[in-house]
C-alpha cells in the first residue's frame, strides 16, 4: 500500500503521457491536488520528487500559478498592504505598474526566472522619451531627447519584486525566490550638496530678526530633523526645562483614494464623495488638516530624544514665550493651520536666495547635521541616535543611556553654528 502523501504516477491509456499527482493539505471544503503530465516516465519520476521535496519545505503548493502581474496586485492589495505605511505603499505600487509588469507581468509566476528578473533590471533602466526645450529654436519649440534612468530605480524594483517572492515563497506559490538569484542593481551614488558650517550660520543669522523663519531653520541644523518630524512637533515634544526634544510624530500629506463604486468620474482621490486615507494595521495616526496627517515615524528607530544646543534653546525659548499652546498643539502653524512641506520647502529655499546661499534642498539640513557632527568627532553610534538611525533610542519606552554623550555632541554643534558668534 502506497504511504499516504507520498504522490502517484499513472499511465494514461489515451495517450501514454505519465500523471504525477500528490495530495495537499485540504482547506476544509474539498480535497486538493496537484497533478502535472510528461511524456517520459524517467522525468514523472523526478517530477514528483521535486514536488514531495517542495511540498515538505514549503508545507503546500499552488494548484493554479498566476501571471506576475497577478500575483504582484494580489500582494499589495491583500498582504503588503495592512503592513505598509501609506506613502510606502504608494512607492511600491509605482514600482511595480512603471517596470515589474509592464517588462515581465504576463510570466507565470512559476516560470520565473532570473533572465526574467534581469530584464525587468534593463527595462527599467532603459532611456525614456522626455519632451525638453530646444536650446536652438528661440520661440522654445520642443525636442524628443531620451534620458537615461538611474540605476537606483531598477534597485527600488528589484526589492519590490523580492519582497513580494518571499510571500510568495511561503504561500507554496513558487519554490524559489528567483531575485535572490540575481545580483541587485548598485545603488547611483549621488553627491547631495549642503551646507558647510559657514553657511549655515549666515543662514541662521540672515533670518535671526524673525522668530518663526530662525525656529524652523535652527531646529532643522541643530536638531538634524526629518521635514515632517519638524512640521509634526507638539509642545508638549518640547521641553525647554530639561533641554530635550522628543521626536515621536510627524507630519505627513497623505493621498486620498477613491472609494466609490461605482466610479464617481471624478479625476483625483481627493474630489471623490466616499474618499479615504489607506492606513495600515495597527498604524497610529489622525487628520489635522485637509489631507496632512500626523503619524508616527516610520519606524521605532526614528523615536528619540534629541538634546537642545544652547542657541536653539534660545530660540525656541523667544518663539514660544507668550504662546498658549496646550501640550497636544503644533508649534508650527500657517494662520491656525499645519504648515504644508511644500510651502515650507518653497520658504527654505527663498531664506537660501535672500542670504546669498546655493540651492540645496531642505533635507541636506540633516546632512549637514551629520557632516558636522562627524568633524566634530560625534562617533558614528552617537550621530546615529541624534539623526534617529539607530535601534537602541527606543524600547518598550525611551531609555536614555547615551543622553549625556549626545548632548555633549549637541552642544559643541551648537557653538559652532552660533550665529551671534
């Protein structure tokens, strides 16, 4: 008697071709199968070794393998979803519409392959048509050129496509994870311009007479924060008495989605009547605004306690003195409301022009933290948990061990951007 589990091979008498089933564990409605066919007994045999092999490693197999594209929305929809962060979920879907389906969406998810997963890598790197201004034509006709994309693209695809193999992989849809097979796209290396020391104390001392634009910037140089971990900052994150600022919410433009069925017509999210945030399980978070939402970090990491430097503290002592805010208020307001990052980067780049300053960007702020701190000689772990890179800051709550060795970091920052000198 043939050991339960172990698989069949039969002969068809039709047509010689030899069948391989094995039975799978049942899902409590019906018995379930999977049968494959090969001309040649030799190959059945090795077929269903295959198959015992897999289905012990895996604990079960697909019956029915969907296309890549199939499986690639199943996977955002139903399983990255609840674990991923609006914006994040976004990222991934633009990844996986813009290269994974359009270059291998209509493979069988079990057909995968790595040549397969190499070209998706130079299909999204391959040049795209772009429309510019011909530099030639003085009315500013336009020319087709073609633009080469960066190589961080495909990299950003290929994590995509591997994330959504592991589930895959667990879920008895395939045996392999082929991506782990393949060598990820390098990473573009980018040269991000900042700000050097000098320039960030004539940043500071240029908008030193106006109390809101020197908060911002201040807090940005000498507390290393995230644009939305600035904008998010309640009072009651502030302590001045103890000279701490904790960085537990941040504020964000969330994107709504359409929620009517059927489709109300209308273009964007926003104007739909049944509009709604995707949030996903277990994520903390609530409107303040018109689609600016404060949420926690991204994770735990960028949950910490930063020490305020001397002139920081002055600054924010003058911004704040006067002002009733209860401990759940933002400190940062536009006429009662949030500030929103695209107004306030548009503000950070007319502060750089009104002082005679190259254009950055406002996230090269924190890079100019980290620049100076590190020629400050702030060791790598420190620079870590000022900037909210590192894992340590937080457990079950905020520990502190490092808070003497960061405010010492902080405070020796300070006095090197002092703009009063």
């Amino acid at each position: 008697m043939r050991e339960k589990g172990t698989g069949s091979i039969t002969q068809r008498s039709t047509d010689g071709m030899y069948v391989v089933r094995v039975e799978l564990p049942s899902d409590g409605l019906k018995r379930r199968r999977k049968t494959i066919v090969r001309k040649k007994k030799a190959d059945a045999i090795a077929a269903l070794r295959q198959m015992r092999k897999d289905l012990e490693r895996a604990g079960d197999l697909a019956t029915a393998s969907p296309t890549v594209e199939q499986w690639m929305n199943q996977w955002l929809d139903r399983i990255a979803r609840p674990r991923l962060k609006p914006n994040t979920l976004d990222s991934y879907r633009g990844s996986i519409t813009r290269y994974v389906i359009p270059s291998i969406g209509k493979v069988r998810l079990d057909k995968l392959t790595p040549a397969h997963v190499r070209k998706m890598h130079d299909y999204a790197m391959a040049p795209r048509a772009t429309l510019v201004p011909d530099p030639e034509d003085p009315e500013g006709a336009l020319v087709e050129v073609l633009k080469p994309r960066s190589s961080t693209t495909a990299l950003q695809a290929h994590r995509v496509l591997a994330k959504a193999l592991v589930d895959a992989e667990r879920e008895g849809r395939v045996t392999r994870n082929v991506a782990t097979l393949v060598d990820a796209p390098a990473k573009a290396v980018a040269v991000r311009e900042s700000l050097d020391a000098d320039e960030a104390r004539r940043l500071l001392l240029s908008v030193a007479d106006d109390a809101t634009l020197a908060t911002h910037w201040s807090v940005a140089l000498l507390a290393g924060l995230r644009q939305g971990e600035r904008l998010g900052l309640t009072r009651g994150q502030v302590d001045l008495e103890r000279g701490m600022i904790t960085v537990s919410w941040q504020l964000q433009r969330l994107r709504w989605r359409h929620g009517c069925k059927p489709a109300c017509g209308r273009k964007r999210g926003a104007d739909c009547p049944d509009r709604y945030i995707r949030m996903p399980d277990g994520q903390e978070g609530h409107e303040v605004h018109g689609g600016l939402w404060l949420t926690r970090p991204k994770s735990r990491k960028g949950w910490r306690e930063v020490p305020i430097a001397a002139p920081l503290h002055a600054v924010l002592t003058r911004y704040l003195e006067g002002r009733a805010l209860e401990p759940d208020d933002l400190i940062f307001t536009d006429e009662g409301r949030p500030v929103d990052p695209s107004r306030d980067s548009a503000a950070w780049s007319a502060s750089l022009e009104a002082a005679g300053l190259p254009a950055v960007v406002l996230h090269s702020a924190r890079h100019t933290t980290a620049t100076l701190l590190h020629a400050l000689g702030a060791d790598e772990q420190t620079r870590m948990q000022i900037l909210g890179h590192s894992s340590a800051t937080v457990t079950a709550g905020y520990t502190h061990l490092s808070n003497a060795i960061t405010a010492d970091a902080m405070g020796r920052l300070g006095e090197l951007l002092d703009p009063r000198g």
